[in-house]
DNA sequence: TATGAATGAGACTTCATTCAT
DNA sequence: CATGAATGAAGTCTCATTCAT
C-alpha cells in the first residue's frame, strides 16, 4: 500500500484515539513511518488531512446509508437503521472511522446535518406508512437516540451495544 | 469577584467551545485579563485548572441530581429528569458547563459512569415502581437518548429540544 | 543593558550584514544569548522586530534631519546634507542602521518618500534662495546623487566616501 | 521555448521581485510551469540557477557598454551613458535584469566593480578630453549619480527618470 | 529530458511552565 | 496575591535537494 495511505489510516487511528488537536503530526508521521514532511506535501497542511480522511469517511457513509434509503418495506428501513449501531463494531478500522465522526463533531462544533437528512427522510417516510402521528419528529427522535447509543458505546466501556439495540427492536415491534 | 474566579469562569467558556487542547493558558489569561503566571500559582497546572473546573461542576451536577434521587413519586422521577435537558439552556454559563462535560467525555474518554449512578438507580425504581418489565434498561435507554438530545443542543444549530423533549413527555405519559 | 535591547541590536548588526530573509530567528536568539522564544515575546514575529528597528531607526533619522530642516541658511543647508554621508561612518552601529535602512528597501521594495520629504522641501527652499531655476529639480538630484554614493559606499569597499563628498561641495561652492 | 528557458524567465522575474532568499525553487518551478527537480538537473541548485541569471546578464551588459567604450566622440560617450538610464525601461524583462543585478548587489553585497571598470574608464577618458580638472573623480561621480538614479527609478514610483535624466542633461550642457 | 515521491534540516511560532520580584 | 521576564520543548510547515523511473 502508497506511504499517502499509511499516512491516512495511522492519522484515522491517532485523530480517533487523542483528538485532532491532540494530536502531532510528527506523531502521525512517526507511526506511519514516513517523514514529517510528506504529510504536507500530500496533504497541504493538517486540516487537509483531516480534510481527506472526513472525505473518504463520507463516500463509506453514503454507501451506507444507500442501502437504507433505497429500502421500500418501511420495516425494514427501521431495522437496518437500528442495524447500523452494531456495523460500528464490524472491525477495529470501521469503529475507529465513526468515533473519529463523533470526536470530530465536538472538537469543531460542525454537527453535519446534510449527511444525515437522506436517512432522517427515508425514515420519515418509513413511520408516515406505518400510520404515526408524527412521523418527522419519530425519525429525528431514533436518530437521537442512535447519537446516544454511539456516544455510551465510544465512551462507557461497560455499554452491551448489542443488548440495547435489542431492547430498542423490541418496542418498535410493539 | 475575585481573579481566581475570572480565571475559571474564562477557562470554562474557552475549554467548552473550542477543547481543552485547543485553549492555551495564554488564551485564558488574556480573555480573564490576568496575567498567565497567576494561573499556574492557583491551579498548580493546566489539568489542574481542568479538574478544579470539574470538581465546582459535579457539585452543582449533585445538587441538580438530588432533587431526583429523592423523589418518591415515580412520575415525577421521569418527568424532572425529562426537566433536566431544559435546564441546560437556563444560562450560557449553564450551557458551558454541561457542553465541557460532553466535550470533555469526548477528548479524554471518560465517561464519568460513576457520577450518574445515582440517577440511573433512581430511575430503575421509578419504571420498577410503574411495572416496566425492564425497568434497569429503560432508565439506561431514557439516559442514554438523554445523551443523544445533547449531543443534538449543543451541536446542531436547528435542533429544537422543547420540541422534541414534549414530545418525550407524550411517549412516558401513555 | 536589557535582554530586549540585546535582541534589537543583534537583529539590526544580523538584518544589515545578511538581510532579512536570509537571517534566522535562531541566529538572532544565539547571538543575543537569548532564547528564541524571547524574540516573539518581545516583538510578536520576525517582522515585529524588524519593525521595531524601523521604528527606532526613524527616530534616530527624524533627529538627524530636524538638524538641517530648521536651519535659515541656504548654504548650511546644503552643507549639512553633504555632511550626513560622512555621519554614516560615525559608528559601526550607525553605520549599520543606514545599511540596513538601504538593505530593506531593496528587499520589500519599499523607498519610504514621506521620510524624505521634509528634507526635500528643506533644500528645495534653499536652492530657490540661492537663485536656482529648477530648485525642486535640484533637491532631488541632490538627494539621488546621496542615495548613490550610500550605495558605493556600503558595496563597494574601494569607494572613497570623504574624497567624493569633498569633490561634490567643490561643486556646490562654484 | 525550452522549459530550460522557462525557468530562466520564471527566476529572473521572481528573484528581480521578491529576491534571492525570499524565492523559493518550489515558486519558481510553478511559475514556470515545471517540476521542481528539473531545476537541480539543469542548474544543480539553486545558486547555480542565479548565477545562470547573472551570466546571460553579463553579456547584455558588455553589449551594451561596448557601444560606449568604442566611441571616440567624448560627448557622445556622455550622452550614452546618459541613455542607459532610459534603457533599463525598455521592456519589463530588461527593467526586472537591471533590478535583479541591484537587488542582488544588496543581497549578497558584491558590487561587481570589475564589471563597470571599462565604462569607468571611457568616461575618464572622455573627461579628460573635454578639460575638466579631474576626469576620474567626474567619472566616478556621474556613475554614482546614475546608481542613484536607478535605487530611485525602482523603488520610487513617483521617480520621473526621463525628467531627471533631461536635467542631468542639461548640466553637462553648459 | 522530465517528473513525482520522498526527505533531513531548519524555518517561524506557540506552549506550558518557572522564577525573581 | 500578582506579574513580567524568561525558557526548553514541541508544534506546524517550508526549504533545497535526491532518487527512481
């Protein structure tokens, strides 16, 4: 694999694991094993790392979020949504991919709400055939809540991520 | 008030919207308008000017707690915990307080399980009390999408948390 | 004498002998027998401290030229203007400052008219006193002719700045 | 035109208006349209690059000077050297060779005396024919003047080089 | 001839912290 | 209690240059 890539997935782990800010890019540099100097001459500066990683981090998300939206049976659409807690565990990179997300949106204040609105209306959608009163203020409600799932499995080591999501399928199967 | 005061209500303002990282002690002092030595001879060091901020917060946190934890009447325990959300925009000094400690959770990675035991305990009474089958993961569910709408006030610009902590109120009033 | 006048003089002896650019903040620090981060304390960057040099020089300048510009006498105000060449070579130090003030122009492309013009105007009245047809023409021949013998005498080692000053008043007294 | 001779026009262009120091290989290189590396297969390095500069440089000079070396008309000599102020402005590039070569004078301090020793030498001669007491002062003299004239005519934008050249003119006139 | 990838050295600057007063 | 002077270490970034292709 390029030097350019091993510098993008040791910034993903670093960023994910100390913050951006925390983070040194001769640290970077040093755990990717090249110099200091291509960092920049890759990258421009550490923003555009940052920069390239959130980008590369968006295609993964979009393809993610494509098979939600295109899903017609609005069940479904509920049961992959509550699906995707769990592919945040999928592996060591995947999970480091979304807590660098999260990090992210608290060290810079950008909440990134475009990226979200095709799934918050796919799910609106999803609750309006399934007759609830409120179907808007249901989809924002679950996605609040899936923030908080993610904000307890990032941070509280003793969070069974498995185990509320089963808890959360249950009352939407009442 | 005093300067040691100023200190500290400048380090809270700066550490809650720009990081603990990202705020030099130079940037505290100038916007306490002391000199930067007077920061280290009363807090020891920077971390030291954190913790001092987080201890005078789990004291404030307590006392917003205990009117909870010694509540008898199980409604009333779900609906002041539903209060508390709104409290968070009583002030912006408020506010500040309870965006660090989000914002904290995420750069340093702690959790803080501890210091939200009691309500967690409190709140398992309470759906006890009401005959919720699982009423330990239900007060886990309510914290947790509690956590999730902060995520949302202090992030999202457009995110209305009347709104949506009404429409909460309408879910445990069934 | 102060760690910051240290600095000042350091930076002027450095800026003049190598110019700007080409001179470091280290090399400043070293030979000062200061730190480098003394230097941004003191001046904020490299170009607060080379305009505190300026600063200072234009002082020295303004003193230099109050001399000639209260000055009644036509040919005394000519006198002294030729007498402000030799003035250059009074010290090292002084020396050093016209070098550098010549050295800057070159780099940033910045000639600073407005310095020179209350000594234009001097020798403008002087010349038209004197009978001269063009006087404002002839003070900036005059002043040209000055900028050229500064540049002789600060490149060019054999240049006899005394002879040809002597060689300009023989002109002047015709 | 060769990419050699792209670099060539980039870094006259660029040292003529930032200088040596403050240009960098990578801005020339993308001035020119280049990779950098082909300026270290051509040049070598960078003073190398300079010094390309400066020798095309010294053959427009010895063409230039040539025609007033070889006139026996010592009026005519003057008049010459009086003209090759009003070259410098012939065409941007020529102006930016004639800046370069002072800039650099001041950068590096070299005045290159060598260089004008042949002209020196016709205006003495001329001088000398024309009666004036001290042909070699004068010469010198006139010289001096006309370094003036240029430290003036760039780095003055206000400076009317043909109105002075005209006086100047009409000095050795009389 | 021409380039893109790569780098060691060093540039400017900021940081948290100490100390004398 | 409070500050201004001072600094070593580290931070981000640029520089001239090399090398494989």
């Amino acid at each position: 694999m390029s030097k350019k890539n091993d510098i993008l997935k040791s910034a993903l782990k670093l960023f994910a694991d100390e913050g951006f800010s925390a983070t040194s890019t001769s640290k970077i540099a040093n755990s990717a094993g090249v110099s200091e100097a291509l960092i920049f001459r890759h990258f421009k500066n550490k923003n555009g790392l940052l920069e390239a990683i959130l980008k590369e981090g968006e295609e993964k998300a979009r393809l993610l979020f494509a098979d939600i939206v295109f899903e017609t049976n609005p069940l479904k659409v509920i049961e992959k949504t509550l699906e995707l807690g769990e592919k945040f565990m999928a592996s060591k990179e995947v999970a480091d991919f979304w807590k660098l997300q999260y990090k992210i949106k608290w060290e810079l204040e950008q909440y990134g709400e475009q990226k979200m609105e095709p799934l918050e209306i796919a799910l609106t959608n999803a609750f309006k055939k399934l007759g609830y009163e409120e179907p808007k203020r249901e989809a924002c409600y679950l996605l609040t809540l899936m923030d908080g799932m993610a904000t307890r499995f990032f941070l509280q080591k003793s969070y069974d991520l498995k185990l509320e999501t089963e808890y959360l399928r249950k009352k939407y199967k009442q």
